[in-house]
C-alpha cells in the first residue's frame, strides 16, 4: 500500500488554542484543512514514523469520518500502531489514560469539549503528549509554524477500517488495536475511591441522577455507576452519545442542563445530582437544593480527597487557574499546602503534577482532576464526590455547610459575553490594560483597590514564562475581578468576567451569589465598560 503525496498549501488561522484547534466542522471539513493540521502534528513531534499513538474523540458529527483520515496519514507516515477507541470513542481522561497506561508516544482526541456539536456546530482537534497531557506551547508553536510553511502532506488509499469491533487489525504495515473504551477507565477508578463503600450507600437506598447529556460519557457512567456501583435503571440519562448532543448544547452548568437543575431543586430531587461535558472532563456537582460552584467543588474536594483509597495519605500539593476562586487557597493554608495559581489551560498543570508538586487540581469551568491522569476528569470529580458522600454520611448541603464554617465562603461567579466583536474586545482590553498602574489606591462603590496588573506566569519547573494571562484587579476586603479573553469560541470572542467577594460571617453563607456579588457586578463593568463598548447590559451566560 504505497502511501500518496497530495499538494496542499498553508491555510490561514490554523493556531490552537488552550485546548487544541477549534473551528465549526464545515471549516474542518474544508478542502486540505484538517489534513494540514494533522501533518503539522507530525511535523511538530519529530514525525510517527515508528511510533505508537492513541486515537478516539467524544462522537461529535465528523468524528468518525476524521479517524478515518488520520489513520490514513498514521499509516503513510510510517506509525507503527494506533490505539483507537471503539466506535472512535474515547472520553479525554480515558484517552490520557491509556496514552499513560500503554506507554505510547501521544495521542490525537478529536473534540470541542462542551462546544455544541453537529454539521453546522463546532469541531475540534489536540494532541496530548507520551505523559497524557496537552501539548505545552512550545509544542504548539512548532504546529503553527508546521501550518504556516505545509507544501504537502502524506495519506494512504484504502477502505474504512471496521472501527465497531474490537481487535487488532493491519492498515498497510501499521497495527490497528480497537479497543474497549471503558474498561481500562473504569479499572483505575475502582483503585482509586472506595466502590464498596459507595456500592453500600447506594443499596441503602442513596438516589442519584447523572446526565450525560447525549456526549462520551454516557457509556463509562452506565458502567461504572450502573453496572459496577449498583445504580438502578434510570440514574443515567442522555447516556446515548449523539452527533449533535441530542440538540443540546453538552456544557454542564445550570443553563445547558437546565432538566437536572430543574430535579434537583424540586420537591423529589433525588440525594446526589451530577452532569459531564461533551468530552467527558467537566463536571456539574449538585444536591438536593444545592448548586455546587466548580471554584467550591475543588475547594471540598481538596479538604476531603482523604476519604478516597487512592488519597487517604494526604495531597502533595493543589493548583487552581488563575481565574478560579481563591477557595482552594485557603484549603492550602488551613492544611499546609502548597498552591500553585497558573494560567488557565490543564497542560500548565502538567509540569507541576509531573514533578510530584501537586496531587490535586481545577479550573473554575467545571474542571477537576488529579495526578491519575493529565487531563481534567468529569467523571472522577463525580467518584470522589461520592466517595466522600458514602464515608461521611453528610448529604451535599451538609458538607458544603461545614466547609464554609470552616473556611468562609468565597461568593464566586463567572459572567460570559459571547461573540462579542473581536476588535472591540480587545481595545476594551487593551484600555483597561493601560490604566492598571493607576488604580491601585483608587475607591469605588465603597470598596478600595488593592493592587491590579496582567498576569503572568513562571512555570516553577522548567522556567518558562506565560505572559498576558489576564487583568486582575484586587481589592483589600478579599475581593477580585479577572478579565480575560477566552480561547475556547470559534465565532467573535467570548468576554469572560470573574467576580469574587469573601465573607466569613455565617449569617451570608445562604446568599445568592449574584445578589453576593451585586457591587462587584457594577464594578467590573464601570471599570471596563463594558455595557457601554460592547451595548450589552448583561452576560449571555453566568455560572
């Protein structure tokens, strides 16, 4: 099978973000497009000639056909084997998993994470390194540089590979392995949390609800919650992935799964509620009336990691992006911790989590995990949850209640501004960017800044500097406001707004967050201008 050598030349735009390259899937579908990027992943690694790789993706429309196509160019490369998901399926943790587990020299996971999904949605594409973690920027750069300068890329001719059935199979001289998407997964959570202890809570009578929201997690939740912990028929719903999500949009917050939030704020909400994203590595915790932010949700879970098998001998240290609340900080201080604040993105965490500094980690966008993968881990966060749940014998209010009787509330929200003109997002930026230098010292709406300046970021273990993270902007009662621009849209920009205010009095632990956070609102727009640059005069979406 002689592999064929096609001409092509650079295609405008192909940079990836924090998270890999995110177009819509008709982009993707163009012309060359998606075989240009992939050739510029074999450039940007030293080539696959003899390499091993793993394959799989979260099932969104063009998943199957895009396997398909990088199978082909695997093999006219000269890659020696290629581990693939059935079906092409692969949850982001599972696919880290078993780059880590079978030792392989990376891995290609075709996904947008919680970016909605079908023919005239979002597609996306990112190559996890031999440790299982996104590619770092130096790797990155070299792709872009590789998309910039492409004059022709390498494929083979050939018949689609039965991906349905697992087995081991030949495309030319390179092995096709398909393999079990779950199994592997689901072994190294039973190791890590104590399954008979959850197992128990269950049998006694313990109800939950897991929405999979039509996306990758659907199988591993069935089997891991249902067939293995003992969940009855109907615990797990959405469970079947679909192409375009079932129509929805597979982000889990209280907007996208409005049916669980619904539930679980009603009269017959079941014990436990939880949701996960279209590639399986967010996560949605909520109880019985009780709306765990993801900021809260890595501080308990960094305070109650001990209660897991896999955590009883304490945590090495956390990380939390930069945006997410400083919750988990005072976790750190309480317990005698190190914590690390990085740029948002999980492949800054990989450094750290590699050198043995940290053991737990998350992002304020439904991101946990830990040094088990070097992904962030819906389903994990889920676990360890109930892992917790099984061995305190708290119910989740009656555990976030003690939390903040312990270490005060952090009151926290995230407001989106989607598609927002690109040019005048980023002149909003760049103006309150000059000014940062004077507002320290400066009061408004009865509150005084602290200090304000972009942050950036020197990695503690190689030395590298992220710069342009973000404004900042601290006051002196423990408040704080992040701008920042998100890399993870594919239309305009998305303006993304972090608001923060401490308390330590129980009387306003009950407080809605946004009413918490009402002067902070008026603030961050005052400050920026928002209303008044964009002509928008709220958030399309807050968490």
């Amino acid at each position: 099978m002689k592999p064929m050598t096609i001409p092509t030349k650079p295609i405008d735009g192909q940079k990836p973000g924090t998270s890999g390259l995110r177009k819509k899937t008709k982009v993707f579908m163009g012309e060359h497009y998606l075989e240009n990027f992939i050739e510029s992943i074999w450039t940007a690694i030293g080539g696959v000639e003899g390499k091993t790789l793993v394959l799989g993706g979260d099932g969104r429309y063009f998943n199957d056909r895009a396997a398909q196509v990088i199978l082909r160019m695997a093999a006219a490369s000269g890659a020696k084997k290629v581990i693939v998901g059935q079906n092409a399926l692969l949850s982001t943790p599972a696919a880290s998993n078993l780059i880590r587990q079978k030792k392989t020299d990376g891995g290609i996971i075709m996904s947008a994470s919680h970016n909605p999904g079908g023919p005239d949605e979002d597609f996306g594409v990112k190559f996890n390194m031999p440790n299982g973690g996104p590619a770092p920027e130096d790797v990155t750069d070299r792709m872009v540089k590789a998309t910039q300068s492409i004059k022709e890329y390498k494929i083979v001719e050939s018949q689609d590979i039965d991906l349905s059935k697992r087995g081991a199979t030949k495309l030319g001289n390179m092995e096709i392995d398909v393999v079990d998407p779950v199994k592997d997964y689901a072994d190294l959570m039973e190791r890590l949390f104590d399954f008979k202890a959850i197992k128990a809570m269950i049998a006694d009578g313990f109800t939950l609800r897991f929405d999979a929201m039509h996306a990758v997690t659907g199988p591993y939740a069935k089997a891991i919650l249902g067939t293995r912990l003992g969940a009855p028929e109907g615990s797990v719903v959405n469970a079947e992935p679909k192409p375009d999500f079932g129509g929805g949009h597979p982000d889990p917050n209280p907007i996208w799964a409005k049916d669980l939030m619904d539930l679980m704020m009603g009269d017959d909400a079941p014990d436990f509620g939880a949701a996960s994203d279209g590639d399986g590595d967010r996560n949605m915790i909520v109880g019985k009336g009780c709306y765990v932010g993801p900021s809260d949700s890595l501080a308990v879970l960094a305070a109650n990691a001990h209660h897991a098998p896999g955590y009883a001998d304490g945590l090495k240290g956390v990380a939390r992006s930069m945006p997410t609340s400083r919750a988990l900080d005072r976790v750190a201080r309480a317990r005698g911790l190190d914590c690390y604040e990085t740029p948002t993105g999980w492949k800054f965490f990989g450094n750290l989590l590699d050198d043995g500094r940290i053991t737990l980690c998350g992002e304020e966008s439904a991101g946990t995990g830990s040094d088990h993968v070097r992904e962030k881990d819906g389903l994990w966060a889920v676990l360890l949850w109930l892992n917790i749940l099984a061995k305190t014998g708290k119910s989740v209010q009656e555990v976030m209640n003690d939390h903040w009787a312990e270490f005060g509330r952090n009151f926290y929200s995230r407001h989106d501004y989607e598609a927002v003109d690109a040019d005048t997002a980023r002149k909003m930026m760049d103006d309150l960017g000059a000014r940062l230098d004077k507002l320290p010292g400066e009061a408004i709406h009865g509150r005084t800044i602290a200090s304000a300046d972009d942050f950036a970021y020197d990695d503690p273990v190689d030395g590298s500097r992220a710069s342009g993270q973000g404004l900042r902007i601290m006051f002196e009662d423990g408040g704080r406001i992040v701008y920042r621009l998100s890399g993870t849209g594919t239309v305009g920009a998305t303006l993304r707004v972090y608001l923060e205010a401490f308390s330590d009095e129980p009387a306003t632990f009950g407080e809605d967050p946004q009413d918490a956070l009402a002067d902070m609102i008026a603030i961050a727009d005052e400050l920026a201008g928002i209303e008044e640059r964009t002509g928008r005069d709220a958030p399309d979406v807050r968490t």
